[in-house]
C-alpha cells in the first residue's frame, strides 16, 4: 500500500524525546500478574525489573521489602509491542509509546547518517526516553518511474532511483554506509491513471537481492500483487512488505512461500480502511482509546482513500490465513500514517485483523513481540525473559482469549521507566 500522507513521511525524526521525571527508579516488581512472554503465557508469577532489565519471572520471588510493588491480578504483562511497518515523522515515536509499541521498523525514510545515528543512541541506551526505539531502511531501492517516484514532486524532493546501467551494489552500500538496518526494495506494477508504476525485471531484481545478501542485509521486497509476491519470492526475498490485494494466494504460492521461509507483513488495517470498513471506529470507540490520541493521530486515523472496495481486505484475510495455516511468519505491522491509521494504536486493530485472518490470539500476539524480534535480529527485546530490556506493556484481562484486551493499557515501561499515557 502507497503511503499517501507523504508531507508526514518526508519529515526526519533526528531526535530523542525526554519524557518528565519518574516518581520512582527502574527497579520494581509486577506480582500475581499473567505473563505473555512472547511466545505463551505464564499464569500468575512475578516479574522483577532492576535497573531497566528483566531480573526474574518467577512465582515464588522473596522480594525485599523496600522493593516497589505492583499488583498484576487480573491482568496480563506482555512485552512491548513491535510494529513492523510504520513511516516514521517528528511525533511518530512518542504517540507509538503512548499505545505500547516500543518498537518501530521504519520503511521508507529520507533521513541520513544523523538520523540513524540518533536511532541507534537511542535504541543502544537504557535512558529514560519518552519515544519508541526506531530502525529503517532510509530511502528504498526503487527503478526511475518506480513508487514512490510518482510522489516526488508533491513532496518537492529527488527520490534516489537505481536505472539498468547502474550499480547496484554500490546503491545498497550507500544505504548502509548511512546506517540503514535493512534494504526496502520496490516491486510494484500498480497502473495510477493511466500509466504503470516500473519495476525490475526478474533478473535484476535477484541480482539486488543478492547483492543485499552479499552485504549481510536483509532484503524486504514491497508487492502490491500476487505475481509481485512470486517473483520477489524466487528472487530470494527474506520479507514481503503488504499482503497483495488483486487474488487471494494460490496453493502455489502459498507452498512457494513456506518452503523459501519468507515471512510476511501483511498491513491489514490499511487495506480495511480501503474497503471501508468499520474498524477504526471501533478501534477509536473502545473506552480510554480516544483520549489518548494526538492530533496527528486523529487526522490520519479520520482519512479515507476516498474509496470502498470490500473484496481487497476480504482476499487479504483469507490470503493471510492460508499462509499462517502452512507455517509461514506473519508480522505484524500498522503501515502508519497512512489513512485509517495512526502510529501506536493501529497496531491494536492489526492484531484484531490477524485473528480475523485465522491466527490464534496466541499467534497474533507472537506476530507482534518475539516474531519480529527473531526475524529482524532484535535480540535485547520481544520477550519477558530474564537479561532482556524492560520494554512492557501492562493491560487488563487476557488478551490470548480477547485480542482486544491489548485495548484496556494500564501501564507502558520503556527501559524500565513508566510512560505517560494521556496525550499533550
């Protein structure tokens, strides 16, 4: 899906947001709470944080008695949500915390070497920051003609291109020179009026592949069609960004894809918006979702695409569940800011929709914490387990049998540190 709220995207978030002082330091213990640990749950134990870390899960804890407590009973501590799709812009990160997504994959940003400095000093430490941690793939590889070419003179900027006769191991060496995290790649036929966006051909789309694995890379191939999906498949694609909207899978590809293991980042709630759907009122209908929302949250989340085509996210739901039923990865990511969505709490309607799409809670929830973490290589968080950061997420009931418990947050830890939930 094109991210259309592009004035949004073109900005650079270079900075690290400070949020006020704690009442109270990073070492404290959650008792008699149910733990998701990213992968099941663990009922009724106590989770010990010290110094922004994960000391203990255990039940029968001696806790001293000047340790700080707090009472889990009837609730569920997970670990901090992972988005896998997001386009990050100044504001993006801290309305991401607010709603439990502690971590952003961004892909497509127009920033350089500062920002994914600034990206990294933040995701390195255990300071207090008032922002969700961030990685990118800078500007995508893309051919001239290729999306997001077609945005550029609105956004009034050059979007860097790789033409035939250039090369391509230079192009991704650049990007990793500048601190990309991994290579966005563009493979999208979409006919916008009447002319078709460009893609790679075959053959050159396996050679950047290639020369991203050669690099020690990842490779993340944006489709927006089954046969897209195909090729960037056989070309040796590690992830699919958006599930295609045009059929549903085939058993071919379906089979293609399990035996490639290739995960996939569907952006479920960007492609219910597209078929208008009543999600996002729902989502924003839930009790305490409203008052959290910026501004700019509520903006993208009040946009449409000025279109209702039911069958787009019907395909995607049964694709999805086709390809989840055969054992390939499925990640959970929001595709924020485009319309339907704001950053943070879209993530809440994504795992909806991936229960919809026939994942267990269970998985859905696996989808957005340690699966993302594994295939992204994020080693420090994803999971509550011992040494790892405390990035959490505290909510009432028990989202392994109601999805849309993550809804009713009582408490978000970034590092250890309690964030504040109400919007400026």
């Amino acid at each position: 899906m094109r991210f259309i709220i592009s004035i949004l995207v073109l900005l650079c978030a270079c900075h690290i947001v400070i949020a006020a002082e704690p009442a109270h330091d990073t070492s404290f213990a959650i008792e008699n709470v149910r733990v998701f640990n990213g992968e099941r749950s663990v009922e009724s134990t106590t989770v010990l944080i010290r110094d922004g870390l994960i000391a203990s899960v255990d039940a029968e804890l001696e806790l001293p008695s000047s340790l700080r407590r707090i009472d889990g009973t009837g609730k569920t501590l997970l670990p901090g949500l992972i988005d896998a799709h997001v386009h990050i812009f100044p504001g993006a990160q801290e309305d991401a915390l607010r709603f439990g997504v502690t971590a952003a994959l961004d892909l497509y940003h127009l920033g350089g070497a500062e920002a994914t400095a600034a990206f990294r000093a933040q995701r390195e430490s255990l300071a207090r920051v008032g922002e969700a941690d961030t990685w990118t793939s800078l500007t995508a590889v893309t051919p001239p003609g290729g999306h997001p070419s077609q945005m550029a003179q609105s956004w009034g900027v050059e979007i860097p291109t790789l033409a035939d006769d250039e090369s391509a191991e230079d192009f991704i060496a650049a990007r990793l020179e500048a601190g990309a995290d991994y290579i966005k790649i563009i493979q999208d036929a979409t006919v916008i009026g009447d002319t078709a966006l460009v893609k790679f051909e075959s053959e050159r789309l396996r050679e950047i592949i290639d020369s991203v694995h050669a690099q020690g890379a990842l490779a993340v191939v944006h489709v927006s069609s089954h046969e897209e999906a195909e090729r960037a498949i056989n070309s040796g694609a590690d992830l699919l960004a958006h599930i295609f909207q045009d059929q549903v899978a085939t058993a071919e590809l379906v089979t293609l894809a399990a035996e490639h293991d290739v995960a996939v980042i569907p952006t479920l709630a960007v492609l219910a918006r597209a078929s208008g759907t009543d999600h996002v009122d729902r989502l924003t209908a839930h009790e305490g979702i409203a008052a959290r929302l910026s501004p700019a949250q509520q903006h993208t989340l009040a946009a449409d695409f000025g279109r209702s085509r039911t069958e787009i996210i019907e395909r995607a739901l049964e694709s999805v569940g086709r390809l989840h039923a055969a054992g390939v990865d499925i990640l959970a990511g929001s595709d924020a800011p485009n319309p339907g969505t704001g950053h943070g709490v879209t993530m809440h309607q994504e795992l909806e929709l991936l229960v919809e799409a026939g994942l267990s809670p269970t998985a859905a929830l696996h989808a957005a914490t340690a699966l993302p973490a594994k295939r992204f290589g994020l080693t420090d968080r994803g999971r509550i387990e011992p040494g790892l950061r405390a990035d959490l997420l505290l909510v009432t009931g028990d989202p392994t049998v109601d999805i849309t418990a993550t809804r009713d947050i009582v408490g978000v830890w970034k590092n250890g540190y309690e964030i504040e939930l109400a919007a400026d």
